[in-house]
C-alpha cells in the first residue's frame, strides 16, 4: 500500500524534476521514497505519514540550535510585522556584520548573499578581479556549491549520483580550474610553481564535508596559508559548512590557519536562505560600489533572512554551547565506534565538532579516493534500518551529518540502540 509520501512524490515528479529542488534529497543513492516533511521542532521532524524522526541533517546544517527554537521564532514573528524585503539597508544587518567580523578571524569586511552557492562564486570573481589572474585550485571531492568553474570533481550531490563532472560546464570554463587531491601539499606545491602568476586563488572546505567528513592535516592547511602569502594567490575557505558549526570562529579558529578570504552560509541563516563572503579590507574594497568587481543581488540582507541568523548567533553566542555540541557528538561517535567494533561491520568514523560521517570503509578515509573507496550498498542497507527505526540521516555516504544543541541524551541513546540492531542486521 502506497504511504502519503510516495503518493506526494509521483505528484511532484509531474512538476519538478526528479520531484525534488535539490537532487540528493531523491534518496536516489541510497533507494526508496523520501518522506516528505511537514514540520520540525528540537532534534525531531515530522513526516505526512505521521512518523517523528531524529534528525542528523538539520537542513544541511543550518539547524545547529534545533528546529523551532522559540528565541529565533519570537524574533521572526515579529520581524514579520515590519515587512518581508525593501531592497534597502537595515540597521540589523550591520549587527549581523558585525558579529560575523568580530567571530570569524580573517573578516575584516563581510557581503550577506542569498546562498553558499553564490557565496563562493562571488568570492571567486573578487580573488579574480584583485589578483588580476584567471585559475583557480580546488580540491577533489570539495563541493563549493553548483558554479560552472566550480563544479569540477565535486563532491556532495555530484559524487553522489556519480556525476562531479557536470554536463552544462563549458570547457573554457573548467580549464581553468586546476583539481588536486585533498591533504596533499606536494601537488599543490606543483601545480604553484608551473603556474603561481596565473592563479587568483586556492578554494577548500578546511574540514571538507561533501565527501563525507574528512579531516584536515593541519601541516596541509599551515602549508597552503604559506604557500600563498608567497605568491599572491588569495586563499579562500569554504566555511558554508563548518562556519559557526565546528568552532564560534569557524575551522579557521580551530586549526589556527587564517585565510584571505571566507564564505559562509547555513548557520548565519539559522534556517533562511543566507550566504555571505568576507575577507581582509584591501580585497573586499575591490567589490562595488567602492571598486571594478560587480556582485548585488534583490534579496541580498533580507530582514527575516538577517533576524533569523543574528538570533541564531546570539543563542550561539553563550557560553557553553560549543562544549554542548562537543559534549554530545564526542559521545554518539565514541559508542557508536564501540558498536562497530562489536560486530564484523568494517566503518571508519569521521568527526569534526558537531559534523560526522559514518564510513563504510576498511581503510581510513582521508581524502576523495578513499572516500569513494567505501561500500555504498552497505551504506544504503545501514541508512534504511536507521530510517525505519526513525532516525534521519543523511542520505548519502558522501554527506555529513549534524548534531544541534536540541538532541538530548535519550536522542542519541535511542540512536546508538537503532544503531546497534542495524549493525547487527547488515
Ligand atoms: N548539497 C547539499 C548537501 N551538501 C544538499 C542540499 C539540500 O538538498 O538541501
């Protein structure tokens, strides 16, 4: 018999491709029918079928405080009552600025955009415009969101449905992007030294998390900072993901490497569709109107968009909530390791702060060819016994997954019992 789900999909399908607005929610990787969700509150969401998940995607991170923490919705509604977008500046988004400039320790300047997708594109063109140069590098199985130039062995939905080579992208436009495999700082090295006056910049995800989670060496990082102070290429950090989620200041912070440049999205949206990219002065002043590279955008600093982030930073901001977040996934993974050890399971977990991957793999997994290494029919097996015991993860062996301050100790008790009786059935 049909569940409302898989009615509301074949609906979908008739009007939106593969009935869904972005592809890995398809469930196509891992199979089966994605339940459609009607509502959200804490750590659990609600489907049409009347099932509550615990839920380890938050939106794809944005939901680091939980769903519905009353604070940003108290905060909205009344942000709702003033007016929904003018097209003009707000006084709260130089509160936001702010905050962002004051956490994150290469901003100087920050531009709020609508998406990380847009985030890094126009980061892109700003190094390009500053530098004067046209190459970029970004590494394998880093995903930067859906630009032409950047969609080159990406990670996240493309590695995903087998497709990190867009069709769509021009060649004249992937020339330029020079692909290097991640925590190898001897190719890059390379790559440097044949064309250094030639590159704009170096784009990653610090803690990259579109391939799965991956940690970062930090000679890797330490050596890419260096490496472009040397030759004038503008280093650029992803952080859509782990801005504001892996630390307060982001992997930057963590890992004590500042780049020149970084994008953000997600958390600074606390929900809404909200990107931003920041760096030193000297390069922000290159962005219009006070210099030659153009980027605007209607909605850009919306105010429900700005409420809902600065609400989210300010909940962020107490103390004690990164030692929460840390407190908890610290304890999902370490049992769930124990559990994997238990039984003939071959996984390798992968965490930074709050973000983890749970890999089926008998090797570690340290970068996009180890990644793609791990048994994804293993993966799909695992991630249904989870669904049916009604936990939520991402549905995607090259996907991370997230913890909010919302999951409670009973949450991630009931999750490593799940956990348990899936292992045992794989
Ligand atoms: N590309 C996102 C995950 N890395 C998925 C976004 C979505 O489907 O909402």
């Amino acid at each position: 018999m049909s569940n409302k789900s898989e009615l509301l999909l074949e609906k979908a399908k008739k009007y939106i491709p593969g009935g869904v607005n972005s592809p890995v929610r398809a469930f196509k990787a891992v199979g089966g029918i994605p339940p459609f969700i009607t509502s959200a509150l804490g750590s659990k969401i609600y489907d049409v079928d009347g099932k509550e998940y615990i839920d380890y995607v938050g939106s794809w991170g944005p939901m680091i405080v939980g769903h519905r923490h009353p604070q940003v919705i108290e905060a909205l509604q009344k942000a709702l009552t003033k007016g929904l977008s003018y097209g003009a500046p707000t006084e709260a988004e130089i509160e936001l600025a702010r905050m962002i400039v004051e956490a994150v320790p290469s901003i100087e300047m920050v531009r709020m955009v609508n998406s990380g997708t847009e985030a890094t594109m126009s980061a892109v063109r700003l190094a390009r415009g500053y530098t004067g140069r046209d190459k970029i590098i970004k590494f394998s199985g880093c995903y930067h969101g859906h630009g032409d130039f950047l969609l080159v062995k990406a990670g996240s939905g493309a590695t995903t449905l087998g497709i990190p080579d867009s069709k769509g992208v021009p060649d004249d436009f992937a020339r330029n992007t020079i692909t290097l495999p991640f925590n190898n700082l001897d190719a890059v090295k390379r790559a440097v030294k044949s064309e250094a006056l030639k590159i704009a910049a170096i784009i990653l995800e610090p803690v990259p998390g579109n391939m799965g989670v991956i940690l970062p060496q930090e000679e890797f990082l330490c050596g890419l900072q260096e490496l472009c102070h040397e030759t004038g290429i503008v280093l650029i950090f992803d952080e859509v993901m782990s801005g504001f989620r892996v630390a307060w200041g982001g992997a930057q912070s963590l890992y004590g490497v500042i780049p020149d440049m970084t994008c953000l999205g997600k958390v600074i949206g606390g929900g809404m569709p909200v990107g931003a990219f920041g760096g030193k002065k000297e390069i922000m002043e290159n962005l219009a109107p006070l210099g030659p590279v153009y980027q605007a955008g209607t909605l850009s600093g919306n105010p429900l968009a700005v409420t809902a982030g600065l609400e989210t930073l300010k909940i962020l901001a107490q103390p004690g909530t990164y030692a929460t977040l840390e407190k908890s996934s610290e304890y999902l993974v370490k049992e769930a390791k124990k559990l994997a050890q238990k039984t003939s399971v071959k996984t390798h977990i992968n965490r930074v702060g709050s973000l983890f991957t749970l890999f089926f793999a008998s090797q570690e997994v340290i970068d996009y060819d180890t990644a793609l290494k791990s048994d994804t029919v293993a993966f799909s097996r695992y991630f249904h016994l989870m669904l049916k015991g009604e936990i939520y993860l991402a549905p995607s062996q090259f996907e991370a997954n997230f913890i909010s301050l919302a999951h409670s100790q009973e949450d991630l008790d009931k999750t490593l019992e799940v956990m348990a009786k899936a292992f045992k059935e794989l």
